[in-house]
C-alpha cells in the first residue's frame, strides 16, 4: 500500500474535503481505482473502534478526563507539548493548454499557455516535458521536443521546421512527474499565403455576408433589383452585385441555335396569320379565356404558342392560364405580369426562380407595398425593404 496516498487522504479530510473530491484528485493525478480504495479502507478502518458498552466508556471517559486534568495542573510548567507528526507529501499535478498562435506558416513558432496547477502537498516537482507534432491526415510524428517544466502558468514556444508539409495537425503535450503521466492537446495549422481567404477570392468565407463584401470585407453594397430588361439572361443577386447569366437558347439574342424556332434568330419568320391568332387570342380572352387557350393551341410555332398563353392570362387576368407556358423563364414572366395587372402578389408565390420570384416582389414593394418584405429570399433585398418599410 502506497503511505503517501493514505498521508493525502487523511490531510485531506482534516482540511474538510470529502471522499468524492479527494478520490477525483487522485485519479486525475494517475493513481488507479485499486490503489485509491485500499488507502480508503485504510484509513477509514483505522477509525472505527470496537463496539462497547455504553456506561463503560462514559465511565473510562470521566476517569481519563479526571486524570489528564490532574496532570495537566500539576505538571503545564515545563512539560513540552508533543507536535503532531505531519503527513508525508503527495505530488499530484493538473494539467490544461491554451493557444497563443497555433496557425503559422512552416519555419514560424507557434505558441501556447502551459498551465500546471499542484493540487497536492508538495512543494517541490522534478517535471519532464515532451511535445508532439502529429498529422492529423496520417498519424505520422513531424516533430517531438523534450523540455523540463515547473509548476504554473507560462507561455511556450516551439519552432516549426520550414521543411514540415501544410495541413492540419495535433500538439500532443506530456507531462512526466513522480512515475506518473499527464497529456493533453491543441489543434495547429501550417499554411501558405495562398491558403489564406482574402476579400477578393471570388468566395464567400471568413465570415463574409456575401461574396467578398461584408465581415471584414467591404460592406455589401444594398440592390434593389438586378432586372437588365434582356429575356435572354437570367438576373441574379450575389453578395450585393447583380449577375447576368446568358440564357441559351434565347429568341431575340441574334443566334440560331439548334432546334430554335425563332424568326428574329433563325429567318424562319412565320405565316403572319400567327400573329393575328396571338392577337384574336388576347383580345378573346377578355369575355371568352377558354376560347382563347384553343386560339393559341392552334399555333404550330412553341415560341409564338407560348407567347399566346401569357397575354390570354393578363387578359383574363387569372394565373391558371399560365401552366399552359412550356418554357420555363416565360412561365415565371406569365405570374409576374399576372401579378402586377392584378395588383396581387400571390401570384408571386408560384415563380420557381427565386431571383425571378423576389424580382416579382420588387415590383409591389417599388409600389410601397412592403407586406411582401417577409417573402423576399434575397438577403439584402429583403433589408432594403424593410428599411424603406420603415420610413413609410
């Protein structure tokens, strides 16, 4: 049995610890469960005494008392008082790390606070250090430096060799003391310059509110809308900056793509009668929707048909007649001008596009209708909604 764990627990119950903080002292200092419940049993079984008579002890108790004070008074001149023995020193240490500057380029140090607090009775510790660069990718030790230690907070470095490969590891710290062992880590990081985000990398990083702007960018710049009035590109909202992406293929952009049907693009102006039926359709659609949808049904061309089923719904002024659209993008435009010849922005709702759909909602907030600010996906058009709500 180890005496200076029974010495410990003893001092330590005389300083008014109780069992559950001693034996947790103990084995964050390395001392295992068996050897922790012998000094236990130890000491505790040293305090029991045998079971007696009650009257017996009080009497022994009177007589002992009645005899100490008869000593006491006769001889308290001259008679030195025993000290106590005192309890052995126990060695426990605790250990914790906190990062300084743990992301450095190869050849740089990097550092950290190695915190030692003595939570025995020792006064004195003879501590060896080890550090370890480990790879997190392949477990492989880059680096490992012995040190001595002492008890308290202080700050360490460590030098990073030049020739160390970039990437994330792991500074493993032990700490060896009186046979036992403490460990303890930091993550670290070895980088290039290039590694590093910066507020012109095209990406939205380091905190940014959107790409290269906001954070520790420059702020992102508020956009109502990004419509360019061209058909044939798709307007976007990114960090603030409108982006115009080339939609093909696109009647009215002078190209001829394959399987376009197009007269503007491709020459193929059709029959005029086309015209006419788009315009009998429209002006149909007024009193009789229904027989308007067939008008268009009997145009060959997918553009011109398309084109049709828009104008007979803002005619009709009923959404319904834009399911008829095949084309994506003139599907969205069919709610959109359904939507504003109404006054409604429900029709909104039915957009797939979601830079088309808050496009639709800017058109009833240009209006001062802000009911539709909660709708907006886009972030910033959203703020600048709800600030022009706000001077309303």
């Amino acid at each position: 049995m180890d005496r200076k764990i029974v010495n410990y627990i003893k001092n330590s119950l005389k300083q008014g610890y109780d069992t559950a903080a001693i034996r947790n002292a103990l084995l964050k200092s390395g001392y295992n469960f068996k050897e922790i419940d012998e000094a236990m049993h130890a000491v505790h079984s040293k305090s029991s005494f045998p079971v007696i008579s009650v009257m017996i002890v009080v009497g022994v108790a009177v007589v002992l008392v009645a005899v100490f004070v008869l000593i006491f008074v006769v001889s308290r001149q001259g008679v030195e008082t025993e000290q106590p023995v005192q309890p052995a020193s126990t060695k426990i240490l605790e250990l914790s790390l906190s990062k300084i500057m743990t992301t450095v380029r190869p050849g740089e140090d990097i550092s950290f606070y190695l915190d030692l607090k003595n939570i025995g009775t020792a006064l004195s510790y003879d501590i060896d250090l080890k550090y370890e660069v480990i790879s997190i990718k392949d477990g492989s030790v880059a680096l490992s430096v012995a040190d001595k230690g002492i008890v308290g907070k202080i700050e360490k470095k460590v030098a990073i060799p030049s020739s160390v490969s970039l990437g994330n590891y792991i500074l493993r710290v032990n700490v060896m003391y009186d046979g036992k062992e403490l460990k303890d880590a930091l993550p670290l990081k070895f980088y290039r310059e290039a590694d590093l985000p910066t507020c012109t990398d095209n990406k939205q990083n380091q905190g940014e509110e959107g790409v290269d702007c906001g954070g520790p960018c420059d702020a992102c710049q508020i956009v109502v809308t990004c419509d360019d009035g061209n058909s044939c590109t798709l307007d976007e909202v990114k960090g603030g900056k409108c982006y115009h992406t080339t939609i093909r293929p696109c009647c009215g952009d002078g190209i001829c793509d394959a399987d376009e049907e197009c007269s503007g693009d491709c020459g193929n102006v059709p029959d005029t009668n086309v015209w006419d039926q788009v315009d009998n359709a429209e002006e149909l659609a007024g009193t009789d929707a229904n027989a308007a949808v067939k008008e268009c049904e009997n145009i060959d061309n997918r553009y011109y048909k398309d084109d049709c089923y828009l104008k007979v719904a803002v005619a009709a002024k009923d959404d319904i007649y834009c399911k008829n659209v095949q084309e994506e993008r003139q599907k969205d435009n069919c709610y959109r001008d359904v939507a504003v010849e109404v006054g409604d922005s429900s029709s909104c709702e039915k957009i797939d596009s979601e830079a088309r759909r808050d496009s639709c909602y800017v058109k009833f907030m240009a209006q001062g209708d802000y009911s539709v600010c909660d709708k907006i996906a886009n972030k910033y058009l959203k703020q600048n909604c709800e600030s022009l709500a706000k001077l309303s």
